[in-house]
C-alpha cells in the first residue's frame, strides 16, 4: 500500500475511541505511543490481522480495555498492511 493510500493512524484511532474514555485528549497520546512502542518490537512484516491476534493474548500493554482498543485500531486496516507500513506513516507526521 503507499503511503498515500495509507490511513493516517491517529485518525484511525480518533475513529475507534470516539465516545470513549480514551477520546480524551492525553488518554489518546498516550495510546498512539503505546501503538508506536508495540510496532517497535513487532517484526516490520507483521500484517495488521497477525498484530490484532496477538494482542488478544498481549499482557505487556495493561487494561484489557486498552487492548481492545489497540485490536480494534489494527482491525481498521486492510489484513495485508504490514507493521512497518503503519509504523512508518506514524513517524513521518
């Protein structure tokens, strides 16, 4: 997918955390750095649905609120995005 394409991840997430708790304004920063940080230690080929997957069982992101908003955000992908994709939109805004 290029760039172009590709979703910007912070709407994304406004998208997925609208009428929650984590559409406050320092509840959603700190969700994107938590995103940041696990696409960090994914491997760059992880696709969007593997990502998810995984974090059904994750235990290192706390709250299984959390968890379920960060699946969510990857379930709002096409499957085939990969981590580096979605990593590299995030550090290029």
């Amino acid at each position: 997918m290029s760039s172009l394409e590709m979703p910007v991840p912070s709407d994304v997430l406004t998208e997925v955390v609208d009428s929650t708790i984590f559409a406050q304004p320092e509840r959603h920063r700190a969700l994107l750095r938590d995103i940041r940080d696990f696409l960090r230690s994914s491997p760059t080929d992880a696709t969007a649905s593997h990502l998810a997957f995984v974090l059904t069982h994750e235990t290192h992101i706390a709250g299984d609120e959390r968890r379920q908003v960060i699946r969510e955000f990857f379930e709002s992908y096409p499957e085939d995005t990969t981590a580096g994709e979605i990593l590299a939109q995030m550090e290029t805004l």
